[in-house]
C-alpha cells in the first residue's frame, strides 16, 4: 500500500501528516491496553484485572490521537497521527479488522508479560494467518511487567538469552525489534515516547506501507 500521508490545512498553510494504524495483540492480562494508553499518551484504554473469568477488552476498541509537529520529514515538521487498535484475548476475526482497519495495519505490536514465559506459543500462528508472512517485518515485540526481572536482578539481555526458546526466536523474528516496560512507570508521560519513535522507526523503513487483513483462506 501507497504512503499513507495526509495533509491538513492550517490557516494559510498545509502541515503534513502521517497517519498509521497500530494493532495490540497478545494474551488476556498481557498488558495490552496499558500499551495502549502509553501509545496515545492517555489512560483512555480500559484497564483493570479480570473479573469472574472475564477480561476488560471483550471486542476491539480503536483510539486516536494526533500528535502535532512530532517529527520533521523531507525538511518539514510533520504531525503524527496513532490510529491504536486493541483487541480482546482471542485472535480477532479478520472481517473485523478489515472493517476497523481497510486500509491496513502498519504496525504490529506482541504484547507478553516478562513475567510468564510460557504463553501463547500460537501467536506467530495466529497472526500469519491475520497478515501472511510478511507480517514479521511490521511487527515490534513488548514486554510489560519487567519490574519483575528487576527484583530477580536480571538484565535485559540477560532475560532474553534465559527465557523460552519460542520467545527468544520471536525476539530475533520481529523487525521492530523488543522494548521492555515497567508496569511501576507512568505509561504515558515516561514511556510512550520511546515506544512511539520505535513504532515510528519500524514503520519508516517498511517506507510506511500498510499490512492488509486477510478476509478468506490463503
């Protein structure tokens, strides 16, 4: 898919934008709406522990935000514009996507806890299916709950090379790369930005192109 740029007018001048659709996915209590908030810079994704068995995200939920002269491009400052989808625990449907997302997904974000090694093992499975195998390229990997590897005294690398052989293939798979955050940090104000120039970067060498959402059987 084409570059997906934007212009808006502002008074007598255009101000570039770019605008990009994101997609959480990942296990129930993952920490995925909390990514979510730290993304957008807000608390406006529900989140909160499980009750009676049911999870806080049961059917998708599609945030925006628009981050005004966020990043210069081609010698201009230019807004950026998250279109951040959160999904519930099961894989969603994908003439679901389609319909909150037809013009694609341009970044994909695994969300796993630090803190349970052995999840879901089936989702690179579930999500070729989603995208095809180019998916990998537009995809970052997040671990939440890393105040756990602090208290074991362990380094990032050192949780990496330790943890699940399906983990750390996953790690060196995604193109985005890994980013670790700490559940006892402020999400939006300490480390959405990071997350966002890393989401960014991802994006920029993917020259912006958007994953399309695979409505029937390969």
């Amino acid at each position: 898919m084409a570059d997906d740029s934007r212009r808006r007018r502002l008074g007598d001048s255009e101000q570039n934008v770019l605008a990009l659709n994101v997609l959480l996915l990942g296990d129930r209590q993952s920490g995925r709406s909390s990514v979510g908030n730290a993304l957008i810079g807000g608390e406006e994704f529900q989140t909160g522990s499980c009750i009676s068995g049911r999870c806080v995200t049961t059917d998708c939920q599609v945030l925006r935000r628009n981050f005004e002269g966020y990043f210069r491009r081609q010698g201009a400052e230019s807004d950026l514009m998250l279109r951040v989808v959160d999904t519930p625990p099961v894989t969603p449907r994908p003439q679901r996507l389609h319909e909150l997302c037809p013009d694609g997904v341009h970044v994909l974000v695994l969300v796993l806890r630090a803190d349970l090694t052995h999840g879901n093992t089936h989702l690179e499975e579930d999500v070729e299916k989603l995208f095809g195998p180019e998916w990998r390229r537009h995809a970052l990997l997040v671990f939440t709950h890393t105040d756990h590897l602090k208290e074991a005294g362990l380094s990032q690398s050192v949780y990496l090379a330790q943890t699940t052989d399906w983990l750390r293939a996953l790690a060196e798979k995604v193109g985005g790369g890994v980013s670790f955050l700490d559940n006892s940090c402020d999400w939006p104000t300490i480390r959405g930005r990071p997350l966002r120039e890393q989401l960014l970067r991802l994006s920029a060498r993917n020259h912006h192109r958007a994953l399309t959402v695979r409505t029937e059987e390969p």
